[in-house]
C-alpha cells in the first residue's frame, strides 16, 4: 500500500505549482510585450529585413517549452503516479 500525503506535504506540492504557474504568466507577459516593443521598432524603422522573427521564434519555443512543462506533462509526485496507475488496474478488473 502507498503511504498518503500528509496535509503539509500537499499544501506544499500545491504552493509550489502555484509559484510556478506564476513565474510561467509572468515570463508569458515579458514574452508577449517584449516581442511587441520589438516589432514595432522593426515597422518604425523602415519594414525591411523582419530580424524581430529571431528572438520571437527562439524565446518561443521556451516559453512553448515551459507551457509544456506546466500544462500538458504535469510532473506530479510519485504517489499521484502510483494513484493513476492503481485506478487504471482497478478499472481494467471491473
């Protein structure tokens, strides 16, 4: 049998994602308005080269990256783990 996360240990886990989906809409914001700041100096200076398409592609794909992270391959615990797999084996037995 697993042994069930005390209330501190849960309270924990759940300051800790909260301090991350935190850090993640902050840099989120900084993306957004940075890239913003950068194109409009790229159409007020004459439209040539759109060189702002570098550092919007490359810090894209972190901030893709930490959306992932966050949202989509959720890194929880070992005990949600062995949760998820014991309600799979209970479901495939009923």
């Amino acid at each position: 049998m697993t042994k069930e996360p005390s209330e501190e240990q849960i309270y924990e886990e759940a300051r800790k994602r909260v301090k991350d989906k935190k850090r993640f809409y902050g840099g989120l914001v900084t993306y957004a308005v940075v890239n913003a700041v950068l194109v409009v100096i790229w159409a007020l200076s004459g439209r040539g080269y759109p060189w702002f398409l570098w550092p919007l592609g490359i810090w894209g794909v972190f901030v893709l990256g930490d959306f992932l992270r966050m949202f989509v391959f959720e890194q929880g615990s070992d005990d949600e783990a062995i949760k998820k797999e014991v309600e799979k084996m209970k479901k495939g037995k009923q």
